[in-house]
C-alpha cells in the first residue's frame, strides 16, 4: 500500500524533502508539533523539556523493548504558530550528526492541511545512512499516529 | 597575498570547509567565540544577547556605515569549552536562510591552534548567493583581528 507520507531523497545530495497531507485544520497539526503531552502520544516518548518558543530548546527519550534509553534533543531556531518551527534535531549517541529542519505548517482548506519538511544533514553519507533505518515507515506510521489523536481531538472539541 | 583562511567550497554542495590557524593556545581561541566582550572587538558588533553553553543562544547586531541596523542571531545546539560549538546562523531579513555550524577548536602546539568550520547551508544556491558577497576577504579580516586582539591579551596576562 503506498505510504501517505512521501519522501523525496535525491541521489548525491545532504538533504531530504518530506510532505504529509492531513484530514487535520493546520491549528491542530501544528499542536502535534508544540505541545508535550501530544508529541508524547504519537512519538511515543517521553518528553524531559520542550520550550515551544524561537530560541528554545527540547529532550525527548524513549525506551526501547530491551529497557535501553536512547535520547533525541535540539534547539529551535524559528518558531511561529501555525506555520513554521525551525530547528536542530540529533539521536545522541549515534553516528547521525546533527540535522537541521525546516517544518512548514500549510493550511489547505479549513480542515486539512500539510506539512513540509526540509531536514539537511552533516553529509550526503550521513543522510543516508538514515535512509537505511526502516525511516520511511516510520514516519509514516507516526504520522498516522498523529491522523487518529488529533481526529480524537477534535471530535471530542465538538 | 595569500589569505591565511582557507576555504573549500566544492562545485554543487550545499556546504562548505573553512580552516584557519592561529598563533594562539586553543584556550585563547575558543574564548573569541565564547565571550561577548570579544566577539564585539573582532566582529564589530554589538552582543545583544550570548548564552555560551548548550540548549543556549545568541543575538548580534551590527551598524553599516548608512547607519542602518543589520541582525545576526542563532541558537546554540553543542558548547564543549576549548573542543566544539554546534550552532545555527542566520542573517536576518536576508534571502539567505538558517545555516548549521559546526566548529572545532584544534590544538596543534601549547602556543598554537586551529579552527576547523563546516558550514552547511539550505541549498546549493543559497550557499553560491553567500559566496558572491566578500565573504573570504571579511572572513580572513575577521580572524586576522582575532589573532592581533589575542595575541595583546596573551601578552598582557603574562
């Protein structure tokens, strides 16, 4: 079945583009990307410290099957409501580096939306050596994840 | 003449390398980009704000000789003392968007020091668009008023 989230990795290059649509007013996308207990829910991890504000920071960890932690943390460079959050993004402790990331938060009619997603590695070696973890799915399912809470959300604001 | 800072910008890369060394302990050289009072003498600019640590961040403004006020700000992802600072960059109210920074601090001798800087931009143009402004002269003027600014405080503490 294809995947709603698309992915667009070109060769030879240190950045990828990322696009989702959803059945979802850009004000409520854009909380799935601001407010804690949310991220905790569809991310499933937890979240240590998320300053939703330009010049902020985050620390998020999850837990794996095995009982390992693993950290995920960052600084947000730009972060206007409703339409954009820049920011760094790194799994400590990995190889991957550091990434930055440029989230566009597009309003398509009153109740759906998109997102567009810039992330730029350290090296096109890096990014993809990312694209070797089961990424694409991933995201996908995370972003299903955010689909099903938020459609929650909102049916129960009515 | 030569320019002591040398610059790698490979054709279609998003990214580029700059390295310059300095007759400087690595100490010394990571304090031009860790404390205010520095920055303002070497940049020429005006510290409006400077949280030199991790999850930190960083306000600059300059004066052009019009009088006009140009912004320089960016959030601090990475700060080890005397090793590395992971940063981002952005000129603002410019087309040339958000950079990922990432300088190491190198000591060579007790007396002697690199810094190591690869930059990575947006896109391939938006680093060309930079690379067209006198970016490698104001650079290498930049670093030359670190060495001549560092070296008068190495030899009035001793």
């Amino acid at each position: 079945m294809e995947q709603k989230t698309k992915i667009n990795a070109e060769n030879n290059k240190q950045e990828m583009r990322i696009t989702r649509e959803f059945e979802l007013p850009v004000e409520l996308l854009f909380k799935a990307y601001a407010e804690a207990e949310l991220i905790e829910q569809w991310m499933g991890t937890k979240v240590l410290k998320l300053e939703s504000k330009k010049h902020g920071s985050y620390q998020f960890e999850t837990t794996d099957p095995k009982g390992n932690k693993h950290g995920f943390s960052g600084v947000i460079h730009e972060f206007i409501p409703n339409k954009k959050i820049i920011r760094t993004f790194e799994m400590e402790n990995t190889p991957f580096g550091v990434q930055l990331e440029i989230h566009e938060f597009e309003k398509l009619t009153d109740d759906t939306s998109r997102i567009n997603m810039h992330v730029i590695y350290e090296s096109i070696e890096k990014r993809d050596q990312i694209m070797q973890l089961p990424f694409a799915q991933g995201l996908n399912m995370a972003h299903n994840r955010i689909q099903e809470l938020l459609s929650k959300l909102k049916a129960s604001q009515k």
